[in-house]
C-alpha cells in the first residue's frame, strides 16, 4: 500500500503532519498530489511547544506521554511539499479504536 493510497482514504478528515524541520501542522486533508498537501482549518506547533509528562501505567510501569500546544492559524490553508514531510498522523486524539 502506497501513500497515495492511504491519502485517499484520509481525504476530508484531520491529520497531523510532521515536518523534517519540527514544526507541525494539524487540519483537514484537502487535496494532495505527488508534490504537496493541502490543508484547511489549521494549527501548528513545533517540537519546542511539546510538554513531556512522565506516567504511571499500571501494568507497564511508568512511560513518557508529550502533549503538543496547538495555535490555531487564521490563513485559510497551508500547501506543504511533501519532500519536507517526515510523519503523517491519522488525528484522532484519545485511545485508539480496536479493528
């Protein structure tokens, strides 16, 4: 499975990109092909911004989670070339629904 072919099945709902310069942008898929993303409804952050909390878990001891600081841009869309991508999230914050 390509990603392209994974980018169709996210079209129309919320992803978190990760950029190879730390920041991050988060909004709804719009449109991509093999040069760019397009996202609308955005926030970012950057690597600096991420909180990291040490937790107790009870079965597996303690782990690190990071919580990122999301700034809502007013600018109605983002075009981010893909060679700068690094990570690309499905966003779906909370615990992960089991298939």
């Amino acid at each position: 499975m390509g990603l392209e072919t994974e980018l169709k099945e996210l079209k129309g709902s919320e992803i978190a990109v990760i950029m190879n310069d730390g920041q991050a942008y988060r909004g709804i898929l719009k449109n991509f092909d093999k040069e760019v993303l397009i996202l609308e409804n955005i926030f970012e952050t950057s690597n600096e911004d991420v909180d990291w909390v040490e937790t107790k878990g009870q079965k597996k001891g303690p782990s690190i989670k990071g919580y990122m600081h999301w700034r809502r841009i007013t600018l109605p869309k983002v075009i981010i070339r893909n060679q700068m991508v690094l990570r690309i999230w499905p966003w779906a914050p909370g615990k992960p629904k089991k298939k």
